[in-house]
C-alpha cells in the first residue's frame, strides 16, 4: 500500500446509507488503494468541494448518484463544475430511462456507471473505476 498522500481519493454521494455501506465494504476487498468519503446530499458535497478544489486534498474522482434529495445529480455535476473545472466526475445511476441516460451523457462525464445489485458487479465497477483512476 502507498502512503496516505498517495491514495486515490474517492467522493461518493450517495442518499441510500445501505448502498454507502456496500461501497465501503466492497472497496475494502480490492486492491485498490483508495480513501473513500461519503455524502448524503449534494450540499455538504459542496462545502467539502469548495474546501479542497484545487489543493492536494481534491478528490481524484467524484460518483454522484442520479436521484439525489434536494439536488438532482445533473445539478450537482453542474455546481461541481463551476467550483472545480476538470475534476473527474462519474454518475452512478439505478435508471434505465434513455432521458436519463442523454441527459448525464450530454454533461460528459469521466462514465455513467450502473449501480451494482451482486457482489460480482461490484467487483467490475471497482475495475471500470480503476481505469478511471489510472488515466486521471
């Protein structure tokens, strides 16, 4: 494992504690070396985000969920943007609509990731994510 500094930082927002859980847990059973922090709503995203945009603490990738309380995800990829230009963000979405779809494909985002109901397909979002991570 690298040091602290050297670690992938992940930001996960997220409303659904149960699936934050699971990230947490699943990420604890990959070699990939990586901090993850949750939130449970775009605003205290945000205050996170206007802290650490452009130091060393940024977050090397940011996963929104599409259906946010208060926010919707499209709106936070917006608002994440505005604060931190170039940051990589991925959408994880449960959605199947084809308006959904162009709606966070049109923001072009780093991917738009299905949210994982097996542990197998868990195992393959921590290896899309990775790839994310390694180009970046």
């Amino acid at each position: 494992m690298t040091p602290d500094a050297e670690k992938k930082r992940i930001v996960l927002v997220e409303d659904n504690p149960s699936e934050v859980f699971l990230f947490r847990e699943t990420l604890n059973t990959e070699v990939l070396d990586a901090d993850l922090r949750a939130f449970g709503d775009g605003d205290a995203m945000l205050d996170y985000m206007e802290e650490v945009a452009r130091s060393p603490a940024e977050p090397h990738l940011v996963l929104l969920d599409y259906n946010l309380p208060r926010m919707s995800g499209i709106e936070l990829f917006q608002r994440v943007r505005a604060v931190a230009d170039g940051q990589a963000i991925a959408f994880l979405s449960g959605t199947e609509s084809p308006e959904h779809h162009s709606a966070m494909a049109a923001l072009q985002p780093a991917a738009i990731l299905a949210k994982p109901r097996t542990l197998q397909e868990f195992h393959e979002l921590w290896e899309r994510i990775r790839v994310i991570l390694t180009t970046r």
